[in-house]
C-alpha cells in the first residue's frame, strides 16, 4: 500500500462504505498509512504556496551530466529554474537543451524563466561592500529577481568611504528588505542596520585574508550586529540571502 | 547652527535671496552643515517609521539606577518600553515609578505599555526545542508582543521527538514568519524550515554542556542549514529573534 | 478532530461503513488527520519497543519542584526512572515522595526501579583512565544497571600506567560492548579499541587544564581514533554512554 | 629467549622440573619474558575472534605499489580485503592480479571476496542526507557488505524534506544499526535517533562551504544530539559508520 | 545635480541671490543635495590632508585589465599610486601604459611616483624576524617610501638570534616608528617593544607550518605583548603596517 | 662590578691610564662585563627618553600589600604612576600613603601626578561605541592624561546610530591620533578609520554575549578593517590604547 | 594468584622443581599470569631505576580525606612525596600525620623528603618572565629539587625588559637544562632559547586577559619557538617543567 | 669599531695606558661598543659549545639557488649541513657541487658530514605511530644521526595494535630519550611515556583528516598527556624532536 494517495484513499473508504472491506481491515490499513504519503501531500501543498518560486541546483561537486539532468527534471515542473555556482561549460551543455536558459556570469548563476514574464514587484536593496563581494552579491541579485523581486543594487559602499554608503541611504530606506553582502570586516551590516527600518539579511563573504579566517571574522561581526533588525546566513550564501529577501519582499509586497 | 533644520535652512536661503546674507557666508554655513543634524532628521524619519516599536534597554552590566534613568528617559517619548535581561530587583525599582510596568518572570523582561492597547496583528509563531531554551523563546514572544504581533507559541517540539513539532507543522505553516530557539545540536531551525514557506528567524542558545561550545554547536548547525529560508541572530538573542521577526510580521500584515 | 486515536479512528470508519458520514467528508477528515496523533502512535509503538528502558530527566537549569514534578509524571508509567546530574537536595525532595528511590552519589544520579527486579543480562564494561573521570564513568554505570545490563568497572586503566589496563584486557575482551571514559589526553579509547573486537564508546570527560580545553582535546583524541571500532558522544556524557552500551548490550543478549 | 612461546614455555618448565635449569636461572628468564609474546598471543586470539572480518588499507598517501603489496599480503590471509579511498589506478593494479576484486567507484573502495560468499545477515540501515554525501554512505555501506551485512539504503533524506524521511521510517525502525551520514548541519541523526530504537551511528561530513568548517558543524551537531542513542565518528569516516554497525548488526544477529 | 561640489553650490546660492532660483526651488535641491557629494565634499578635503599619500589597488581577484583601468583612473588625480600583491604580468601590463611605474620584485608591489620625487622625511624602521618574512616586510617599505618616508630596513634579526637584534637596536632606537614583521611565534614584537619608545606597529605573517595556524601564533603573540607601545594590524599585512608607520613618522616630522 | 655604570667605567679607565690596572685585568673586568648593566644603561637612556611617562602596575593578581609596594618604589623615581585594574580598597591602602592619588571609578585607575602639573599636549580623542565600553575608554583617557595629552572623549557613538558618530567627526578630524574602543561587531574602528586621516588605535572589548566570544569578533573585525590607518591592541587593553595614543600625540606635538 | 610477585612465581618455579606442581599445571598458572603482575613487576623494575623521584598527587578534584589517604599510601614506598596545587588545609591535614611535610605556599605544593638528603646535584634553571607566573615556576622549582636537583631561579625576566635576561644569560647558559616559565605572550622561551645550548623546557600560563585566551596564546607561541631546542608542556603545568628538568639534569649529572 | 673582538679592546685599553688615547675618547668608544659584537661573541662562544652541530636550512619557501648558496655558506664553516624538506631538485643543485651530501628520501633531508665520522653514541630511540608517520620519523632520525646520536627506529607501533608497541618496549627503555612521532588521536606519546623513565619529545604530525585538523587532535593530545616526562614540538617538525633529543642524548652520554 506504499503509494496510497487521495484516489486510493478513497477507494479504500468507498470499500469500506460499500461493506467489501471490514472496518478491522480498513483500520490496519490505516493504521500503517505510511508517514511519506501524507508527508507527500503536506509538501505538494506547500510547493503550491510557493509556486512561481524557483528549483534550485547547487552545481559544485556534481557532474555536467548530473546538472544537466536534475535541470531538465526540475524543468518539466512548468517553474522557474536556479542553477548556482555553475561554470561556464555548464552552460553551455544547458543551453543545448534550453537556448532561452541564462547565463550570469559574475553571479556564476543559471536561470530558466518559464511562463510568462510577471512585473517585478516590491523592492530589495542590495549593498555590497567591496567589489569583491561581486559575485556573492549578484547571486543575492539573480534568486531575487528570479523569484520576482524588483532589485536595486548597491556596490562599493564598505563603511571605510562612508559618504558612498550615505548617499544610498535614502534608495535602502525605501526598500522592504535589504540584502548586505561584506567580507573583511563585516562591519556594514551594522551600519546599514541602523540606518534603515525594515529587515537586513546579512551574507557574510570569504574575501579578505589572514584573521578573516575565510570568513569567520565576517560572519562574527555580523551575528554581534548591535543594530536589532539584522540576521545572518552562510558565509557566500548569496543564494539564501536573495532567497530570504524575495519571500520577505513578497510577503510585503502583498502578494503572499 | 547645530540644529539646523528645514526651516533654519529656509530662513538661511531667504536671507541669501534678501541679500541680508552674502554667498560667501552662506557657503561657509553650508559646508559646515553638521553631519549628525542630516543624520539626525534622518533617524527621526526612520524612528517615526518604526512608530510604536519599543525602545530597548539591554539590562547587563547597568546599575539599577542607570536602568530606571534610561527606561524613565525613554518612556518620556510615549512609545512602549521594554527592558531585557532584567533581574527581578530591577523590575520592583521601575514598578515604583511606572505601576503599570509588567515582568515577564521567564523572559526576564520588563514591558511597559504606553497608548491604548492596539489589537496584535498578524502572527510570529515561535517553537522551542527543549523547556531549557524556554527563557530566550519567551524573551522573543515578549518583544513580538509589544511590537503588536499576535504570537503563538510551540514549545518542547525538538527534533528527537518528531511528533510534537509534527502535530504543531499546521499552524508553524499558518504564521507570517517563524521564530525557532534550540540549544543543543539545534536541528530544530533545519527541519521547520522544510516545513514552512515562510522566513524562518533562528536563534541559537547556550543550553547545552561539553561540545555544545556554550551555543557554538547549535549556532553552526543553523548557519548551514539547507533550508534555504532560515536566518540566523546571536547565540541567546530572544530579543533580535521576536524583533525581526515582528518587522517581518508587520510587513506582511500590510502595516507598513 | 484533533485527538484521533486509534478508536476514533475506528468509530469514523464505522461511521463511513454504517452511511453516516460519506466518503468525501471521511476523506476530508483522514486528510487533515494531524500528524502529531499518527506520530504519537509511532512514538507508543516505538515506546513499547523500549520497554523497560527508563525515562531521563537531565537535571541541570531546573527546579527541585520541577524535578519533582517530571519524577512523578515519568514514574506513572510504570517505568524505571533515572535523573541525572541530580543533587542531593533534589533527592531529598524526591524521596519523600518514592521510598525507594535510590541515589547514586559519584554519579549523582537518581533512579527509580518498578516492577520485579530482573536479573542483569549480558555484559557491558567500563573503563576509566582516572578517579576524577569516576562521576562520569558511574552515570554511565547507573544508567546501563537501570537499563537491566549487567555492568563490570575498571577504573583507573589510565594508558600511563599500561599494566593496569593490560591486566583488565581479559575482562574487557568478554564484554559485548565496552564504554571508555576519559579526560585529559583520552588516549584510552583507542588503545582499548585495539584490545577487544566489540564496539567501544568513547566518553570524553572534561577533567584536565589548560590545554584539554574543557574536554576538547579528550574528544578530538576520540574521534581520530585508529582503532576501528570506537564512537564517541558528547563530553561528559557519561547517561549516553551507559544507554548506548546498554542497547547494544541488550540487542547482543538476544532480547531485543 | 625472543620468542618465546607456548611450547618453549613448557620446555623450559620441563627443564625445571628435570632440575636441569635452577630455579634463579628460570626466574630470570621468566622475568625477561617479553611483552610482545604475550601481546602477540592475545592479539592472535582477537585476530581469530574477528575472523571474516576484512582487513583494511587506507590509500591516500600510499604509493600504487605499496598498496598493491599491502594488499596481495592481507590478501594471503585468506580473508576478505578491504581497500578504502582507492583512486581508479589502484583498483587497475590491483585487478591484475586479483581479477576478482571489485571497484565501488562511489565509494572509491575495492573489495575482495574470498572463500564462498555467505548469506549476509541481519539489517543495516544507512541513511544518507544529501547526495554529495553519497561517496561516504557508500563507503559505510561497502564496509558492511563485506563485514557480511545485509544492507538498506536511504539516501536524500535530509531534514529539510522530512516528507522523504518520514517515509523511510519504517525501514529505519526494522534496522539492528543505523549509520546515518550528513554534512552542512548534520540534524538527520537526531531526527532519525528520535525515531528509533536501534544505536545510531553518526559520520559527519566536510560536505558544505563556510560556517561548515570542513564538517565541524556537522560533527558538532551530532555530539550535541539530544537523542540518547547516538554516537559518533571522525568526519568523513564512512569506513567506521560502516565497521561499527556491521559489528553491531552482527553481534545482534546472533553471530558472534 | 548629482557632481554637486563647492563650485556648483556656490552657483546656486548666487542663483539664489541674484533672485533666478527662487527659495523652494533652491531648497528642494538642497533637501536632495546628495549624502554622497557632502560625503565627498569630506573626502576631498580629507584627501587633500592625505596629499601626497598613495591611491592603493590590491590586486588579487581582479584581472590584469581590471588593475591596469583602476590604475589609470588613479594615476589621473596625479597622485602617487601603489598596486599591492601584483604579480609579474600586471606590472608588464601597466608598464605598456605608464613606462615609469616601478616594479618591487619581492614586495610584489607597482609603485608609480608622479611630480617632483621630494626627499624622504623622518625615519621609520623595519625590522623583519625572518628572511621568509621578507615579502611582507618589503611590501611595508615600499609603501611607506612611495608616502614619503626614509626607511631603514632591519632584516633576519629574529629573537633566536639576539646578537643580530641588539646590534641593531641603536638604529631602532632612532626611528620616529618601527614595522615589525615576524611569523612563526611572532616574538620580536615584544622584544622590540622593549627596547624603544617610539610607537612599533606589528606586523604577524603567515610564515610557519603546523602550530602557527597559518599566522594566529604569531598574531596572538604580538596582540598579548607586554610592551606597551606595540599594535597589531592583519596577518601579512604590509601595507597597513607600511602605511601606519609612514603616517606616524609624517606628524612626527611635523609635517602635517 | 655588578653596578658599573658611566662613572665607574672611566675610573676603571683613568686607574688603566694611571698604571693601576694593568690592561689583562682591565680587559678581565671588561670581558665580564655583564650584559644587565649595558641593559640597563640603554634603558636608563630611553627611561629619560620618556620622562613624564608613567610607570605602571597592573593590579589583578596582585595583593593590596604588593600593590602599594610596587607604587611606593614607583613613585619614588619621581615619575608619574598609574596603577590599572584597581579595586577601590586597594586605592584606600594607597591613598593612605599618597594622599594626593586620585581614584578614576570607571576606568579603575588609580594616578599620582608629581612635580607641576603641566599643560595638556595636542590632541587625543577617544571614540568608545557603548556604555558598556565606558571602562575601557576611560582607562585609555587616564593613561593618554596622565602622559599629558589633551584628550577628548566621545561616547555611545557605535556604528548603529550613525548620525552621533557623523556629528562627532569633525572633532575627530582635528586630532592627532583617535582610541576607538569598541566591543560586540566592533564595527566603530573601520568607519571612524575611513573618516579620518590620522592612526586609529583601536581597543576590541569583551563587552557582549554569544558569538562576541569575549571580545573575539570584535578583534577580529578590527584586524580585518579595510581602513588602512587602523591597529588593534589585545582585547580590554585600553591601557595599551591610551599610552599608544599619547605617544603618538607627544611626537606630533613636536616634544619628542 | 593475582598478587603474583617475585617470589610467589620462584614458590611456583621450586614447587615445579620439586615435583609438587606438574608441568601442565604451571604453564595453566602462568598462561593466566595476569598482565598487571607482569606490569607491575616491570613498573617496580623501572620504579627503582627511577629511585629518589616523587610520587606525585594532584590535588584538585580531590577531597582533603582522600588526599591524605593517597599521601600516606605514597609515603609508605619510602620515596618522597610531592602534592601538588595543594590549597593550605590539604597541608594542615598532613602536617598532622607527616609533621616534617613542608609547605610551599606560592607553589602551592606539600613535600615530605624521606631518607637523608641528598646533595643536589647539576644545574636546572627556570626562568619567568613575570611576577604572575611565579606560582607556576614555583611548582617547578619545587619539583625539580625534590627530585634532587639543584636549582637556580631567575624571575621577572620578560623579554620587554630585556637587560634583566641579557643579565642572567651566562647563568642560564652554565645550567645543564632550562625550564622558562610564560604567560601573555610567551616570547621568553625563543629568546632564551637562542642564548643557550641546552634543552628549553618552556610551560606556558595562562597569566593574561582577552587574546591570550587562556595561555593558548603563550603556547602558540612557544610551540612555533624558532629555536630549535625548545620543547612544550601543557599550560601551567610547572610539575611537567620540573619533572622532565629534572630527568634531564640527572641524566647530564651522570647519575642515571 | 664595528668588528671590535679582544684584540682590539686589547689594543684599545693598551692605548689609553700609553697615554695615546685619552679616557673620554675611550669611554667614548667604549659606551658605543656595540651591542651586536658582545653578542656575536657570545654567540660564537655558545657556537663553539654547540661544536659538531649541524647547520640546518629550512628549504620550503626558498628558491633552489638561495639554498645552495647557503649550504655553500654553512659548509664553509667546516661543520656538518642538514637541509630540511628538501625536494630531490635541490639535492641535484647541490650534488653538484657537493658530490658526498647524502639524500635521504623518505626524510626529504640532505647531510653533509665533514671531517672524520665520529662514532655514534648514547641512544635514541625513535617510536612512530603508523607509516604515514615515517617522514617526520625519518626527518627525526637523519637529525639526530648528523648529530652523532645512535639511532634506533620503531615504527607502526600505534596503540591500536599494542602488542608491536609493547614488544618493542624494552628496547625504548633502554634509550637514554624517546622521540616518539604519532598523527591522528597522537596517543603513543602518552603510552610511552607510561612505559619509560626517560625524556620523551612528542612529535605530532599532520597525518589524519576530519577532526584531526591538521595534526591539532595529535597536538593536544601530547600536551594533555599525563605522563610526567612527556614535552611537546610544533606539528611535523621532525626536526626539533630530532635535534632536542641529540642534545639530551650527548648531555646523558657524558660528552657535554
């Protein structure tokens, strides 16, 4: 009875009702309905909450091949697609199969946009400390704007020239989320935090050297934000930054 | 010149244009236009943004004195108040001032409320793993509350008794964002994320002994989540935990 | 709906068999049949498979009251009941209430035993490197009794003294299972798991300074063990150790 | 008097006993008495309890040649042989003059069978989180194979997609041993100690990037499991997830 | 209105004066009157204090064609310019364009010197603990020399060896500042710190194996110095330490 | 010969000329000359180099009875002194002796100014981030003090409420050198590093909680500032950033 | 047959000899000759070649009864005895039962020399760099002269006071094995090491505060000693420096 | 007076007796005596002890020529060479144009021995882990050897397979000092130190993956270990654990 869904489900209540199935049996029956079925459902429903969002594939340690195939399953689903950290020759092997499939290079990011194009909507911010941060940032950039966010960057503003940082304050105030990307130091999140009222979704990047420690100094300053509205991911999780901002972004923007 | 303010600004251009002042010392005036009245118009804005969100003190390594000081100064703007981290002595000494202020014994944090009570809006659901990290959920419902978020609670739903949190998944799934408190090896934040479609705001905490690394542990886990919608505040951090989260909350009650 | 069990399951079956309820309204209720109430049938089911182990109150960041309470509540299952990292006072309180409850005091632990005393199966040893690991390698000790195993120790084998633990070789070989305790260097783990072909877990304990690092290097010894057969738990964790050896214990025994 | 033995041991006690060697002259050998005879003996004895145990080379950092010969030696025993983080150019080697060896290119391992393949006994579960951590799930599962076990996998289980492993509980329940492997945050072994019975054996894996720290969250993660049933092993250490549980499994199954 | 500088405000207010833009019009520019341009106006004016100070690239991360755009844009404010950690082909590239720019082969730092070359001030001291210590020391010699500074160079007087170190102490002791550069254990801060009364930036690097974590020995050795006058910038970082120094000797030269 | 000093050099010099020594017991008395002597020569040397500076005594782990020991011998050279980190009681022990030692409550320092009260020197400002901070700040004020510098405090002016640091920064601009004392994310060193064109001495606090690990982020923040003119001293060292500061200041100021 | 010694095995050997025990019956007796006889025969062995050493007892953890209990057992051999990290009611206790005990207060260590004393013999050194790691070079010096060493001490020689060292060089040079006693920063250990030719023996302390996490500092530093005769014991473990100074210096004394 | 030696101070004092050079121009010359020739001598002096020592070149991190050019320098002085971690490439360089330097491969050393080959003498007794552990073993031996010690190796004597370990035990307890080279869990040092009177010099090497970080698991593990005469060496560095116990060994045979 492993793959009981809705329709032998009924069936087996339809049997039940029509007598060819005594309630003994039926209650065994149930009684072993396995966890993955319902669990099923319960994640069919929830992919539904989340429709237009995109299937993601986190390419390093996968082969062509592999991506490749994952992509054209999660493809055949009518979604938009997310391929990250993919390089070129990747590509290349997807843009075999799907020509309209995306490239961004600095963001090292695949998409596939299926459907129609729907407007961007909301507004996430997204501040970037150094130009090394580049490509972290620009992973931020494309999952939010696959997910439909409307995006507005901000590069180049690291709190050692502060005056770059104040002249974007006012484009960060209106936005309903911001995304900050910094490696070194770190310290931008906090002061971006206290500048703005809506909430900062920090990445923490692994630019810098020595005492950065890949990272880790980044990702401490961070997590000690003393500006309340900040929370943190992943060293170089562009991706889950973007992500958080466009679900946030969107719950904003009405559209939930 | 120091508090120099849209209407000082006028008055100095009117002046210019009645030739009362010459170009010259007008310049001079401008160039000197101090940074912190910019800034501070700003944060005025952006304090009148938050509108009704507390003013907070973080108690530790204050004197009573400096608390009850900081908390009659800040409950002179007519906002609420809140106070966290606050030994019951703290709480008797307020009390004599402000009769109306509440303690929250388990979260050890004092509220006062100012205004009519408004109706809370939306809903910040927040699950605890263990009876131990009670202290730092309550910390997090008590500061939601106050920033007006209607807040359920859902507490001992750790990850090795699968079943409470499954049977708490239907209403994690109905909030506008989650916030998830584990010690430990803080699983908790990884499997509400695959539940829900909603952020999910992690908060580490220090329960735990041995390799728990006073928080480390659980603080790693959440950071590596693979549930791409969870972000992370600092170890204990109820506090930043029910504040992001009520702004979250907020937003997508369309509030903002 | 929300407390189905099993005989209401069996009365809406019955329901649907007799007419009263059709099937797509049955079909609606199974749907949202909560997943807390299947799990806790897992979870009774899983329980009864346990039988006989006992339930666990950590201690630590509790009241005596609360101690007390949990006690009382876990003793009404008919079960054994151990607490751990118990003090004195808290067993004080709980003797008044069970007689027969007994303390452990290098273990600090508490256990309640009902039902007829069975008599110790198998064979689980205990080796610890020196006297400050006791309090660990008796949590252990008390918790595999607890759990029905029977239980030989052999304290201070430490790997200094080589011909105290190459007399106990003969002993230790005849375990089905072999917990190691030891602080400071944690050396002992791996020259055991070269002595005996049963698995050996490692309990690092936090004895030592400067240097162990509060267990930590005890645990990093452990974990980079040559000796096939070692897995390690939690510093201190002298409760996991015993229950590990103690199901192990159980399953070689044929009780399973 | 090297290497002395059992029988030359009775020689010389004959010779006693013949008063052909004085009993000063027999003390003073006997004191001599090598360690490594006895030693030597005990672990002959523990050799013959394992037996059908493989014997393992670890590759990396062993020239082609060298494990070649290690292997044609261990290979001599007339046991099976176990050859782990084997690239394909060992395995070439080796095949020529073993040509029944076998390449498990996932787990980068080479076995060879020897004497009559018996009936594998008992149940091991592994359970696997991501697929990039396939290569170690695969390695414990080859271990095991070969230790004699009857083997289920579980793979892409991981926490954020309960659904899946919810669905592999069952299975899961059955097991005697479950090796569970996990990068990134390493929360599937708590989940999975919660839902069974049976000892858990948790391997960590440097699978992740940043805050992973080469698999320190995951490790931590699951020292820290609240779940009582969990042990651990070094990270990336498929071969003793697969070892330890194959001993358990084996001893469980009756056969030791 | 975005380039907003001194000139184009003081159109403005004479537009104003001269009644052609009238007093809301004027304020509506100022209200908008970019943060970045007051920012700016800063900069400037702290960039002409600086004058004579090195516009800095570091290189790594960026392409040849990336550095060589940078540089030009630099070196068009006719200041001195300085590409730090630049390897062979980047200097080849830049040489192409500015013939006069210099390579330091060691320091792996490009220099370009514009206007009159003036006569290095003051003197700022660099002692290096080993030879391997050399490209870091060299990196803080040609940036504080590209800033103006005499410098003398104090190399392989490592604490081991404290005839080497005592010998130069004279010299030390004549400097307005001292750069310290040292791996390893990092100990010729302290001694240093000892011997003079001027300021000592410490300088840790990255030389070592095992034990020095890739610099943290030497960085925690220099950060706990019970000198007084000894502070500590980034691992291998020259430049800082270069660029402090040649700041601290310029105010104590009295040319501020 | 232990004490030889200038005079006691050129006697033994005019007896080698006198006839009275002969040169092979010259060169005897010569050869042994012992190195503490020449050492302490040097030190006398840069002692009167640093004339006016304080001598110190740090207190923890020191009895009240030392403490008093050590100022009165300290105080007897006529210097200034400064003892650190003083309990109140060991200030009452020493204003026993030295009724004219002040005791500075917040930064816990006890001073004895002797001979005139000179007037303060140049500028040094100190920044500090929170109240928290304050000890540490205050500790670096009194030491910058009683080396007689000019010293300016600026408080509570943390990264998070920019627009108080911004309407510090001119002040900050016109000193000499700036302390910046700052604990949690200790963003305060870098954006006050990129405002200014001074060196900034910055002081990590162990002020925070969680992953502020004792003041380890803020360290390593600040280490990995990207503001070129930053340096770091061990965490709560405001000592070590005030006498820095002063040094720094004096030379400035031209009284080296 | 457990408490086999010398002349139980010659019994055994002359019964054989006799004719009252059988071959086959002796070789039974000593096939089961337990491996702790065996040891402790060859612990007694290499107890007496270590004859004149101290048995040792570390305190802490202990109670006042047990320590008397292990004293009085150790003192019964005859040997001396050394307690260490003894807190004075520990000594009060055995100066009761052992009156010529002695005290060492700042080693906070207990003596009893038994036998007459011997004449120290050679020449171990210790050197410390400050007055705060006194109670650890204390432990050693205690140590090692229980040992029968004789022993110079050169405290308060750090290396920010360099004259004071360079004063005590040819000392240190003449001692046949040198113990340097650090905390802070630990650089003493590489500079000594540079002035002599004799083994190092550096202890580091966990005197310090903020970076020096503990001693982790000094030990970082003086596990990278660019020396190459330096050698590292855990921290504050001046028994450990003693002990082997001592072994070492009676070694080079030709006594072994 | 730069190069000034005994004769010239001869010369110098023999002047001033002359009456050719007044005391001021004496006391002159003499107080700017420098320190680096005092120091140089007793250099030499200590050099002169060291006699028979090797010179030793650290090869990583320096081109082929530079060490070639060094060795040239080193064998100058007529004493042996030792170049440590040195690719076959350099040996090649070097061969050329010292046709007797030896390569010792698995050590990656080169030695030139220079004048009549001493015999060698004492003992040292090498003991090693497993055979990855053989390069630093190696590196350890071809140290110890250039230095004259006699050398006898025991490797894969790891703990997990005790009996190799023990049977080599009475062979170590004859060494008058015990380098013992282990990775991984790094327990051999601690077994043998529990076996043997003598010093034991720990080498943890970098042997091991996962939670051995490099070599830190084996490092802390020695530093922890609790017997007595155990010290510890940076990770690798086969060759102070070579070179320290040479020391030991000529001071223990009486040749000092």
């Amino acid at each position: 009875m492993r793959a009981m869904n809705e329709s032998s489900l009924k069936a087996l209540l339809e049997s039940v009702r029509a007598g060819q199935t005594d309630v003994a049996e039926a209650l065994q029956q149930l009684r072993r309905l396995p966890f993955e079925d319902l669990g099923f459902a319960a994640v069919d429903h929830h992919r539904a909450i989340r429709c237009g969002f995109p299937e993601v594939i986190f390419c390093p340690g996968k082969s062509t091949e592999q991506v490749v195939a994952i992509f054209a399953r999660l493809a055949a689903t009518g979604n938009n697609v997310l391929a990250s950290r993919a390089e070129p020759e990747i590509y290349r092997a997807i843009a075999e199969r799907f020509p309209v499939a995306e490239y961004h290079g600095p963001a090292r990011a695949i998409t596939l946009r299926q459907g129609e194009r729907v407007e961007p909507v909301g507004h996430v911010a997204i501040a970037a400390a150094g130009t090394s941060d580049l490509p972290v940032a620009e992973e931020a950039r494309v999952t939010a704007e696959i997910m439909d966010a409307r995006v507005t960057t901000h590069y180049d503003v690291g709190v050692a020239g502060l005056h770059r940082l104040l002249g974007a304050t006012e484009q960060l105030q209106q936005a309903n989320v911001i995304v900050v990307v910094a490696g070194m130091e770190g310290a931008l999140a906090s002061v971006v935090g206290g500048l703005v009222a809506v909430p900062v979704i920090a990445v923490p990047t692994s630019v810098g050297y020595g005492a950065s420690f890949h990272g880790l100094a980044a990702l401490l300053t961070m997590l000690n934000s003393c500006a309340a509205g900040v929370s943190v991911v992943n060293i170089d999780n562009g991706f889950a930054g973007g992500y958080i901002a466009a679900v946030v972004n969107r719950q904003t923007a009405g559209n939930k």
